[in-house]
C-alpha cells in the first residue's frame, strides 16, 4: 500500500515539476486520446507513457513505428510492461498499476525512464486516467476519492 502511494505522489511531483516549466507547455490525455497516436497514422507523432508521463518517441520510429518490434508499447501506458521487460498481453493490461511490480521491477522501471526516455524523448503530457471514467453512471453526489 505505501509503495503505491509514494508511486503516485512520486509521479504527482514529477508532473507537477514538469507542467511548472511554462516554455514546455505539456498536453493532458485521456487513456482514449493517447491510443490515437500508436504510429498508426504516418501525420501524427507517436507517443508512449511511463508512470502517466507522455513521451514524444517519434525519432524511435524504427523501434515504435507502425509494424515494428515495441510498436505494441506505444499509445498506451506501458510502465508495467517496460518495467517487465515484457510484451505480453497481461502485463500491456496492467499499465500503469504498479502495485504488483516487484522492488526489482520498480527498479529497473526507474532506471530504464531515467536512462532511455527522460534523456532521449521530450515529454509532451501526462495521462489524467481518471478522465476515462464514464461519468454518466456515476450519481451528481458520488465522489471519487484518489
């Protein structure tokens, strides 16, 4: 329970430090948003994101361009995957849900974001995945409590 909460505050901090830069105006994303730009669509850039933040990966077009080998990680969150070091279907689902990642996996997540994306992408946004929530099944009194 405390590793996910650190996660999240972790992850609150950094997109706040990165949304205070105004000469780097960042984007917010739906999760539905995001998947428009999985390389798919030669005109648009294609994104990928880590813990909610949202990398231009566009110049990795041979790695995450349509039809390449990490294609399937882009326009998604991919933490737990990247984290795994894993293209499976059960760790894509998972995204950006921490919680089951191991102290190693958590690791090497960080280490892989610090040495690969923080250096080589530009980030462009973060995910609001609360944005996906279907808002007309939820009553005008509920409150959903982070």
């Amino acid at each position: 329970m405390y590793s996910s909460s650190i996660s999240f505050a972790l992850l609150v901090v950094a997109v706040a430090v990165v949304a205070s830069d105004d000469s780097n105006a960042t984007r917010v994303f739906t999760v539905d948003e995001l998947a428009q730009y999985d390389g798919s669509d030669a005109d648009k850039p294609i994104y990928l994101s880590l813990k909610g933040v949202v990398y231009d990966v566009s110049t990795g077009k041979d790695f995450y361009g349509k039809d390449a080998g990490y294609n399937i990680l882009v326009g998604r969150d991919s933490t737990v995957a990247i984290a795994r070091m894993s293209l499976e279907k059960k760790d894509l689902d998972l995204r950006h849900d921490v919680s089951a990642l191991s102290a190693g996996e958590l690791k090497a997540l960080e280490e892989v974001i610090t040495t690969t994306y923080a250096r080589k992408y530009p980030v462009v946004g973060h995910v609001d995945f609360t944005a996906t929530l279907d808002s007309s099944s939820a009553k005008q009194d509920d409150k959903v409590e982070l």
